[in-house]
C-alpha cells in the first residue's frame, strides 16, 4: 500500500501547492484506489502521475469547505470520458448528495458508470468489506469535519515451501490448493491439509487519515497504534491563536496527537500558503522535536506503508 498527495495546501491553491486531495493505493488484485477530498484541479493534478481514474472505487469528503471538495464534479466526469466503468461510491457528510447532483444535472453531465452517494451519520460513520474496515468520526472544526480509521484485515500467511518440499510434495496445482487451505491427495495415497502449511497470519496495516480539525482526543482514538497517520499543520506552532481561532492544528499538536497514539510515522499536510517553500524545513522541525518520524508532505510525493 502506499499514498500519493495530489494537494497538500489549505484554503487556496499556491504555486507549490494545490488543495487537498489525496490517494491511496490498495493492495488487492483490482489495485483499486481510494480518494481522500477532492480540491480544486485535483484531474490536474493526476495527469501528473500513473493514476488512473477509471482505478478509483471510492471517494472520501472529509468535509464540505471548497478546498476539500471543488474539484470533485471534474474528477467524476472525466472518470467517465476516460473509460470509466465499474461502480464508484462517494462518502462525505450531509450535503455532498445535493452538491454532486447539482453540479452535474446543471452542467448536463452523464456518467457511464453506477454512481452511489452516501452521506454520514453526523455522529460517525461505519464501513466493512472483505478486506477493510472503515471507521470515521467526527472531529472538531467550523462545520462537520470528519476524520477515517483504515483497518486492513490480516492477510493470509505465507505458504511454507521449504516444509512442502520436504514432504516431496511435486509443484503445480497442489501448491495452490494448500495455500487455499484444502486438503490435496497425491498419486502415492498420502493426504496433506493445508493448514499444515501456511504461516501466520500477515498483520493488517492501519491508515488514520484526519480532516480538518483542532488537537482533539477523537484524533488519537482514531490514530491509535496506525502504522501512518495523516494529520493537517495548517499552522507553525508559533501561530498556536491562528490555528485555534480558524479551527486547525499546528505542526505540533499535530506531533502530540502521533505522539500519544503511538503511530509509527506522521504525514503532515493541508500547509498554509503563508508558509513559502524555505519554511517547510521549519515546520518539520517543530513537528520533529515531539515525535521524530514526521514529514511534510509535498505535492506528488509517495509514501510507502511498511
């Protein structure tokens, strides 16, 4: 798994940064992709990297301020002109069902594949497939702002060749079959399970990635244990009253928050324009002096999910 930041700034787009957006690549057979906010020229953005659009199954509204979600109508019709086909669900917050409508019955826009809305609870939100769960809460911002616990499920353990080998089990479709847990008969009459040969468990990764959003306790309940959290620092931490008084977080309560959810690494994004690019080395500094493995995302820069 890993993530690509389409838009790493706030508010307004700047010449090194677009608004938010953000992309996580799954690791499952469909590689599907996974949108969190969509700002302003977020397509813009994309025609910058391998991602596809016809790639993203689900989209995430953290919440309903424009730089989060303004470039959403363009990223679901050009998804559409680009081949487009399988289902996509958007999530987002009461508000975004009305907003896509709008947009696209006003500018006469016809997808060509099934497209699915659902709005959240205000007090939270709830998903779970085969692979994941889903768990969004909300946070603490000037409107409903919500914040996303990504929980892989544990992967099946690894098949244990040296051990098949030893038995002189012969390759082929028998090495399938036990990685699938069943039972295989051989030509000489011996029975061998499956179970016998599989590793443990492979562990789950974790992904928090918040909204915007004050230094909460939700934040930590949500980060608790992630392997990566993904945190807004609109604000250096000397600018503690700016970020109160707009609803955000600066780089070191950022730093807390990781800190106190014992992650393994934080991503700070959503920067202020007031921020030029000589000052990023700052704002990780500050962020760094409290929880060490922390870095400014840029746009376009991936991050592996180890």
């Amino acid at each position: 798994m890993k993530i690509t930041f389409l838009g790493t700034g706030s508010g307004i787009p700047a010449k090194h940064r677009n608004v938010s957006s953000m992309a996580l690549h799954l690791d499952d057979k469909e590689s599907s992709i996974w949108l969190f906010d969509c700002g302003e020229a977020t397509q813009h953005q994309i025609l910058h990297t391998s991602l596809k659009p016809r790639k993203v199954s689900k989209i995430f509204i953290t919440h309903l301020h424009g730089d989060h979600l303004f470039g959403l109508p363009g990223v679901l019709s050009s998804r559409s002109f680009q081949g487009g086909e399988t289902p996509l669900t958007v999530y987002g917050p009461k508000g975004i069902r009305e907003y896509i409508e709008i947009s696209l019955k006003i500018s006469m826009t016809h997808v060509k594949y099934p497209l699915h809305i659902e709005e959240f609870e205000e007090d939270g939100f709830f998903l779970e497939d085969a692979n994941y769960r889903i768990v969004g809460k909300k946070l603490v911002h000037g409107i409903l702002s919500y914040g996303f616990r990504i929980e892989q499920k544990d992967l099946p353990g690894a098949l244990l060749i040296d051990q098949i080998k030893a038995q002189g089990i012969p390759a082929g479709s028998h090495y399938q079959q036990l990685k699938e847990g069943k039972t295989v008969e051989l030509a000489d009459g011996r029975t061998f399970h499956g179970i016998d040969f599989i590793g443990p468990p492979k562990k789950g990764k974790i992904i928090t990635i918040l909204g915007d959003t004050r230094y909460n306790h939700v934040s930590v309940e949500l980060a608790n244990k992630a392997d990566v959290l993904v945190h807004e620092a609109t604000f250096s931490a000397k600018d503690e009253l700016l970020a109160h008084e707009y609803f955000h977080s600066t780089t070191v309560q950022a730093a807390n928050v990781a800190l106190k959810a014992d992650v393994k690494q934080l991503l700070l994004t959503h920067i202020s324009a007031r921020y030029q690019k000589e000052d990023i080395a700052m704002l990780e500094k500050e962020a760094r002096e409290v929880f060490g493995k922390t870095s400014v995302a840029a746009d376009f820069a991936q991050f592996e999910i180890k």
